[in-house]
C-alpha cells in the first residue's frame, strides 16, 4: 500500500505529510509537559498548607495551557491530515480512470466492468480511509510511546514495571490472535463485493428479460445466495473486531488498579515525606502508563484498518500498472492520404487463444467508396473494423489508413478522423445536444440539427416537449432502439469526419429509413469513405466493395452484382433474404 501512495504522491501531499510530522511533536510536547507537571501539581497539594496555593495555581494554569494548545494543533493535524489523505486518493482515482480510459478491448477481459466498479469506488474508500487513519496516528503513536518510555524511567520501579509489561503482553497477544482471525475475511469481503455488484448489475440492465421470463424468484435466489455469504463473513469479522473495544477498556482499567494496588504496598509503612514523593510519582507513572497503552491502541486500531486497505490498495495497483496493449509510437509520422483505408495480410488473435479470430485480410478501400463487410454470427466482422481505430491491433499484417501503419500515428490523430457508430446504441446521460456534440461540444445547434437530419433523428427529436435540449437517460433508456441508432448515427456524421465506421448501425431502421439514411450520408457527405457492417443484404447492395467472412477467413469480395453469381457463401445469404428475382438471378 505504501508503494501505491508514495510513487502517486504530488509535491503538496508530501509537505503535507511534513507538516503533520512536526505539528505531531508539537502535540506530544505539549502532552509531555501535562504528564510532567501532574507530578509537580501533586507535590505542591500535598505541601500546600507550607507554601499557600499560589504555586498550585500556576502549575494548573500552565497544564490548561498546554491541553489548549494541544487540541488546537490536534484540531490542526486532522485538517492538513484529511487535506493530504483526499488529494492522494483523488490523485489515485483520477490516474486509475484514465488507465482504463487507455484499455483496449483485449485489456477489459483482466477485468469485469462490476470488479473496475468496485475498485473505483469501495476499494478506493478502503485506501482513503487507511491513509487517513496513517496520518493521524502513525506519528503521534510512536513518539508519545517513545517519550512515554523515556520519561517512565524517572518514576519507575520494579513492581510497577512489571504490572505495565504484564497488561501490555495480554493486549499484544489478544491483537495477534485477532489479527489472524480478521485479515483472511477481508480478501473474502472484497471479491463478495464484486460478486454483489455482478449480481445487481446484471438484474438492473436485463429486468426486462427477468420480467418477461417470470425469473424474479430466480435471481432473487441468485442474490440472496452471495449476499448470505457476504453477511456471514461481515458478521464474523465485525463480531471478532467487537471483542477490541472492550479488551482495551479492561486492560486499561486493569493497568491503572494494578499499578495503584501495587503502589499501596510500596506507600504502606514509608513515612509521610518518603510518601508524598512516591505518590507523587505514581500519579505520574499511571499517566506515562496510560498513554503508552493509547498509543499502542492508536497502532493496533491502524494495524486492524491495514489489511483491507492493503487488499483493496492490490486490486487497484493491478488496474494502474497494467500494461495497455494498444499504445502510441514514441515517433508518429504524418498521415499520407485522405480517407483511405488498407488492410495487407492482416491477421488477429485475441490473448490466450490458440488459433486466429481472423486470418489473411487484405483489401483496399479510396476516398469516398463505400465497403461493406457481411457474413455469419462470430464471422470477424466486429474483429476486423475494431483494428481500423485502434479498438485492437492486428497480431500479424498491417492496417494502414491515410497511407500509414495506424500504429505508427498517435490514437487521438487516427481517431480524429473517424466517426464511429456502434452496433448496440449507446447514449449518454444529459441532453439530445450534448450527446449528438459528444466530440465537439462547441458545435452549434444548426451543425446538430444538420447531423440529426441526415440521420432521420430531426423529426422525433422536434415533438418532444423541450427539443434538443430534452433530457437523455443513462444509457439512453428513455429511447427506442431505433431511435438510439438514429442519434448515434447523427453523432458520427456531426463532425464531418473522413472515416465513417457503422458497426451494423442500421439494424433496428426500417428498409425505408435505412436506405434514406444511407443515402443522405452519400450525398452529404460524398468525400467521407464509408465502413458498413451489416446482416441486411439490402443495406450493403450498393457498397462499392462487399468483403464476405466466414469463420474469420474472406472467402469473397466485389460488388453485389459479382458475388451473388461466384460466391457461394454471399448467395446463400442473399438467397436466405431476397427472392431471385430481385437479386437478378
């Protein structure tokens, strides 16, 4: 955990750290200089019908000084400490959300959308807190018990140390064996908080499939069979962690009578002068006592945090150093062409698989030309535009747009000129303006409502009470399937890029839309080369190039017309969708 923070800690957070340090030894003088003067006030009871009260006023006077000024820097050193713990955690959070920004497809199979969750929010909770706690204790602790110990020799003797030493071993040993106790259920607690945010999150995004299959018994029995885990694993830990509060109070308590009980033996029998000295000396022994008994608590209360916070600091650590497989060139060169995209040779394969998801594709699209990729569920059709942005890289061949290998350019340059719709239409929560603005939120109404035109989107988005400016629910909920494609199709073409990708955009759309979308785009935007995957035989007659796929290998490309005479596997699709004679057979 200490690797975590300290290699993510800016220059403030580490002045901030000084600074508790040195407000620390301020506070544990100040705490001192009580502890010295309680001796001193003790003295001057005892000796006050000699000397008058004035010496006892001034002794009292100077402690409630010093207890001022030590809550005043305590109150200090839990502002700068909450300060320095929230910025490095929010440092932490922040580098962690751009890393899996980073990720390419491959890298989310290490992690499941539900675990990236939990680190982000209960495991980064865990670190905060511990590091808080760190602050706050982790010097004071240490340098009261030190000091304590120091001091402790001015008043101690035989008897009272080894009543101290006794009470301090039982409270080592009771914490050692808790420890052992607690720290495996934390592990167990962490992966159960995944297991219940896979569960929830599963039952929320598919209700309406839970609903229409009367499955709600089903997954409540799924829940309640984790959550029932969860609990008796919380309740464990909770119930062993509830023995500490107590213990402590008892050896406390026991240390205090103990050190009193044998105090009164060694007063008994001395004379007054002997024993005013050596109650005096006790009274500070039971404080020094006292306060390397709370420093240790201070420890233990830390070292009881630490396990969680370390399991949780692991799991976000895994997130932050891993290593994303689609990276930028330290030497981008500068694109060649305009809206040309080429395929040599390419081959995929995704981590740890034994063959190639897709094999030996090669073609070659100009500026402005349309191709169309069709073939069975699992074909590679996904596998093969992913590699086009950057989504993936190929493990074999080149992929070259604009005349250069996408790897050797800088992601956001590629990404720039392409405009990307995707199969399953997501939309983001806040307005229809916003959404359809997504890469530039400067664009003007007019340029939104010109992309939402082209895309069939204008009239629905018109009826609705407040516009463009009607509000979008997380995930679009609160739209049709086709009206979600429709907006994300608009959002592709809003920036007039050179490149447009639809991932099978069009197959909630009518035939009737689906050809007056296509079409708009064509004539809208004729320079912009087109990239269509599509299931409809109807959606990609007209593409200039068609690339048929079965089982990740091309098996056919040409127009429409060529391939439905020489390709078998293209006219078994047609066939399977259109009549002959409207495929001209």
């Amino acid at each position: 955990m200490f690797k975590l923070l300290f290699k993510n800690m800016k220059g403030k957070d580490w002045v901030s750290v000084v600074a508790v340090f040195l407000l620390t030894l301020c506070q544990v003088f100040f705490m001192m200089q009580i502890v010295s003067y309680i001796s001193l006030l003790t003295g001057a009871v005892q000796a006050s019908r000699e000397k008058g009260v004035a010496e006892i006023w001034w002794y009292g006077l100077y402690m409630v000084i010093c207890a001022i000024l030590m809550a005043g820097t305590e109150v200090i050193i839990r502002f700068v400490a909450s300060a320095a713990a929230s910025s490095t955690v929010t440092g932490l959070r922040q580098k962690m959300y751009e890393r899996v920004n980073d990720f390419a497809i491959a890298d989310f199979a290490s992690f499941s959308t539900e675990s990236l969750i939990t680190r982000t929010t209960n495991d980064m909770q865990n670190v905060h807190l511990a590091w808080l706690t760190f602050l706050k204790t982790a010097f004071v602790a240490p340098v009261t018990m030190i000091w304590s110990v120091v001091l402790l020799f001015q008043y101690a003797n035989t008897s009272l140390t080894i009543v101290t030493a006794v009470w301090l071993v039982i409270l080592v040993v009771a914490v050692v064996v808790l420890l052992m106790l607690v720290t495996p259920k934390y592990k167990i607690i962490q992966k159960l908080t995944d297991a219940l945010n896979v569960s929830s999150r599963e039952n929320l995004t598919g209700v309406r499939v839970v609903r229409a299959f009367n499955a709600e018994s089903y997954q409540e029995g799924k829940f309640d069979k984790v959550n029932t885990v969860f609990t008796k694993v919380q309740i464990f830990a909770g119930r062993a962690l509830s023995v500490f509060t107590p213990l402590v109070s008892m050896v406390m308590m026991g240390l205090a009578l103990s050190i009193l009980w044998a105090s009164a033996y060694v007063l008994n029998g001395m004379n007054a002068e002997a024993a005013n000295q050596t109650f005096s000396a006790t009274n500070a022994f039971v404080m020094l006592a006292t306060q390397i008994v709370m420093s240790f608590i201070l420890i233990v209360t830390l070292i009881v945090i630490w396990p969680r916070a370390s399991v949780s600091a692991k799991r976000i650590d895994e997130v932050i150093v891993h290593e994303v497989s689609v990276l930028d060139t330290d030497k981008p060169v500068s694109f060649k062409e305009k809206g040309t995209i080429e395929f040599k040779n390419v081959g995929f394969a995704y981590p740890g698989a034994e063959k190639e998801a897709v094999s030996d594709i090669s073609f070659k699209v100009k500026k402005g030309e349309t191709i169309a990729f069709i073939g069975a569920t699992g074909s590679g059709k996904t596998t093969i535009i992913n590699m086009i942005p950057r989504m993936a890289d190929c493990t074999r061949g080149e992929v070259l747009v604009d005349g250069v290998n996408v790897k050797n350019v800088l992601q956001k340059d590629l990404r720039d000129r392409i405009g990307y719709a995707p199969q399953r239409g997501f939309l983001f929560k806040g307005n229809i303006k916003q959404n359809i603005a997504f890469k530039d939120p400067d664009m003007t109404l007019e340029d939104v409502r010109w992309a939402c035109e082209i895309a069939d989107a204008d009239g629905f988005v018109m009826k609705k009470r407040n516009g463009y400016e009607s509000e979008v629910a997380q995930g679009g909920s609160n739209f049709s399937g086709g009206q979600k494609q429709r907006l994300c199709i608009a959002r592709a073409v809003a920036t007039k890029p050179e490149i447009l990708i639809f991932d099978d955009s069009f197959s909630a759309l009518d035939y009737k839309t689906d050809k007056t979308v296509r079409s708009r785009i064509a004539r809208q935007l004729p320079d912009t080369t087109r990239v269509i995957i599509a299931q409809r035989v109807g959606t990609i007659m007209d593409a200039d190039q068609i690339v048929v796929l079965d089982h990740g290998k091309m098996v056919g490309i040409g127009k429409h017309y060529d391939l439905v005479r020489n390709c078998p596997v293209y006219q078994e699709i047609a066939l399977s969708q259109l009549s002959k004679e409207e495929l001209g057979l």
